[in-house]
C-alpha cells in the first residue's frame, strides 16, 4: 500500500462538505497503487475513492481529469471524476490536489485472461480514438525522460545492467517521435489499472502518468503489461496477437507504427525498468510506501532484445 499523505476523519468530513456525495461513515487506505495516497471513501451515498495526488504538479491535473472526463462523457469504461459543488474536477486536502471518483466495481487484475486482454485491446483502441478528439497538451518526450534518469541510476547499477541499459538507451533515441501518431495517452495501462468483474471490464482507473505521446507507445506500454508474466519469465504470444488484433480492428496501426512496434516494446519495458529502479535507488518517503521489483522489466527488456516474439 501506498499512503504518503494522511488524512484524518475530520478533515476528511470537511473536505466532502465541497461535494454533494452525502456524509462520511468510514474510510481506509487502499492496499495499491505506488505513486499517490488512495483511500475508499463510504459516504450515506455510496462508496467513493479519494486520491491525494503525489505524483504530478497540480498544474497537469486539468490535463489529465479533462481527459477522463472526456472518456467517462463518450461513455468508455472508466471511473469519472465527481465534480465539486463549484464545478471544478479537483480540490485540496492536506496541501495536496485532491480528486474524488466513482468507485467501479469488481476488482483490479492479477493475472489476466485471454477474453480479458482482448477487451483491453479494443477498449485501448477506442481510448485512442476518442483522445484524438482533444489538443495534444502535456507531450511527453519518453527518450529525454528516459535518459536523463538512467544518468542518475546508471553508476547504481552493475557492469552488465549498465551495458543493457546504455544500449537500450541508443535503440530508442534511433525512433523518430514526431511522425508518429499521437494524442493524449494512458501511459500505464497495467492489469491492476482495470477493474474488472469476472470476464466484463467496469472500467479503467488511475491515470496520472497521462500524458500526449505517439499511441504507439501506449499501446506498447500495454502489451507488455498484459502479455509478459514477471513471475514466470514468460511473453504470451497469443495473448499479444489478439490484443493487437482487437486494438486493429477499431483504430489500425499505420505502415511505420508496424515497422517500430518491436522498438517500441523495447522503449516501453526500459522505461518501467527505469522507474523502478528510480523506487528503489532513490525512493519517496511515506507512511506506507509500494515498491516494484526491477528485476521484472529488466527481464523484458532482456528477452525483446534476445528473442522478439511474433505478434503481427
């Protein structure tokens, strides 16, 4: 569990008199998440999630809740901001940007199905199609952000990990961004930022690494989150291929997003690995703070470099 922020009954209460969601009964911190402060909120009318958001500048929350309303308004599963009496998307609690969402039901994933990771690749599709619809605001250079991290965990790191990283870093500068399709993006679209309940997918959830990039990359991103097994050291191909299937059937990838789909995986794995990396080198203090193994991503990257698997 992640909770960097805490919040007290009572300030809590005063915070949901700017909402017309009814009166606090209860809440707790939510057992996931890395990156911000989650907390369930129960109300006389209903069950609520509280974010404090710890990841980005406020200044990016327009962005990213815009965005999801945008989806959630085009009716794609996702949670939906509740608005505040005012109107506004977001408030603040603790000194910290505070967002209020529906609580979807079911749960988030562990270890996805086949039928659930085709959802997923339509589902990302018609993200996608919809984004597109928006400015391209809070473009993302994924091979500057990348770069500059790896200079700070590169001296962490040993001899051989240095090398992949170094080479991996050269493999993706080699991607021409800009003529790539683009829009705004989920960015980390993993098993455990879907809920689920049973096979019907309830909706997407967290979307604070948003951003505008080439789709490519999104798309990419999620692959490998859904079809790579950490635990097992395993790529399902069949999962990636209908995925990818799915994904095409509602917007298709272009001539050169095809070509650089391999890249992209591999750009995509180096930036989780790098993340991570980043959580445990140099870490955020909190009062129950998650962190991810990098081992996980390292062995993408390592097995894309080695052996790309088939999916188109």
């Amino acid at each position: 569990m992640s909770v960097y922020t805490a919040v007290s009954f009572s300030e809590l209460q005063t915070h949901l008199q700017n909402y017309a969601v009814g009166e606090l009964q209860s809440y707790k911190g939510i057992s996931a998440g890395v990156e911000n402060s989650n907390f369930f909120v129960d109300t006389d009318q209903g069950r609520f999630v509280l974010t404090l958001v710890e990841s980005v500048p406020k200044e990016k929350l327009p962005f990213i809740l815009g965005l999801v309303d945008h989806l959630a308004i085009n009716e794609l599963a996702c949670a939906q901001p509740i608005h505040l009496n005012n109107g506004d998307l977001f408030g603040m609690l603790n000194g910290k940007p505070a967002v209020l969402m529906n609580c979807l039901e079911g749960a988030p994933l562990n270890q996805p199905t086949l039928s659930q990771a085709k959802t997923i690749g339509s589902t990302l599709a018609q993200f996608h199609q919809l984004s597109s619809q928006l400015e391209l605001d809070e473009y993302s250079h994924i091979p500057q952000w990348c770069n500059e991290l790896a200079s700070r965990v590169l001296p962490k790191l040993d001899k051989e990990q240095q090398t992949l990283l170094q080479n991996s870093l050269m493999e993706t500068s080699d991607i021409d961004w800009t003529t790539l399709p683009s829009g705004p993006v989920h960015a980390d679209l993993f098993p455990d930022n879907a809920m689920f309940d049973g096979e019907r997918l309830s909706g997407l959830i967290d979307f604070y690494h948003a951003c505008s990039t080439p789709y490519l990359y999104d798309l990419s991103v999620t692959l490998n989150a859904w079809c790579f097994d950490e635990t097992n050291n395993q790529f399902d191909t069949q999962k990636a291929q209908q995925m990818l299937h799915m994904y095409q059937e509602i917007r298709p990838l272009d001539p050169m997003e095809i070509d650089l789909l391999p890249a992209m995986m591999k750009t995509a794995a180096l930036r989780f690995w790098l993340s991570r990396l980043r959580d445990i080198y140099f870490p955020t203090a909190g009062e129950d703070v998650t962190q991810k193994n990098p081992q996980g991503k390292q062995a993408l990257l390592e097995r894309l470099k080695s052996d790309f698997p088939v999916i188109l």
